[in-house]
C-alpha cells in the first residue's frame, strides 16, 4: 500500500524507534504512548485490520504474539502487560493496517466510557 503510514514505516521510509523486526513482524516505540511502555506490533504483509483477517493470512497473529512474547520475556514485563487492537474507526484505528498495542510499565484497570 503506497499511501500506508506503517508500511512506509517498515519500508523505512518514514523513521521509528525500532523494537523488534523480524520476516514477518516490526514492532516499534508509539509516538503517542499511553502508557510507560506502549509498542506497536504490526505484521509486513499489509492487512488492513482485525477484519481482514483470513484463513490465507491469519498465520501473522501467531508470529504477531510470539514476536511480543519474545520482548516481554526480554523486556522482563512477567508483573503484567496488555495487547490491545482496535477494529474500525468506531473502536479507535486510527491506521488502517493491521497492529497490537503492547502496553505495560504500569497498573491498569479497566474502563470503558460508554456512550449513553
């Protein structure tokens, strides 16, 4: 995709704090952290969201969440983390391309604001 922010980032076309590149996964530091920690783990192959996930492309969640296992373990986050992607404007993508926010360094509760 010529017009997508990450795949620009992969392509290095665009620069980014790399955390971990492998085949088939770039993760790197969130411009915008929420958190002491904030990553984004995004697969190479363009997907543009958690919908598009396929029986032909569902194996990148795999490697996805083996790549953020591997920084968690090396990044010593066993006290706890959260992997959190969002599916469609409504949920908050603001990228349309595929990726998992890994947010840890901090206790987190949960809360969602409900729009009544």
């Amino acid at each position: 995709m010529n017009d997508c922010l990450f795949c620009k980032i992969i392509a290095g076309e665009i620069p980014s704090r790399k955390v971990y590149e492998d085949e088939f996964v770039y993760a790197f530091c969130d411009i915008n952290p929420i958190a002491p920690i904030h990553y984004l783990f995004i697969p190479k192959q363009h997907i543009s969201g958690a919908s598009e996930i396929t029986p032909e492309n569902a194996e990148i969640v795999g490697k996805i969440f083996t790549a953020i296992a591997k920084v968690a373990a090396d990044e010593n986050l066993g006290s706890g983390f959260r992997v959190v992607t969002n599916c469609g404007e409504d949920a908050g993508q603001t990228v349309g391309h595929l990726h998992f926010h890994l947010l840890a360094g901090t206790a987190m509760g949960w809360t969602v604001q409900a729009g009544v």
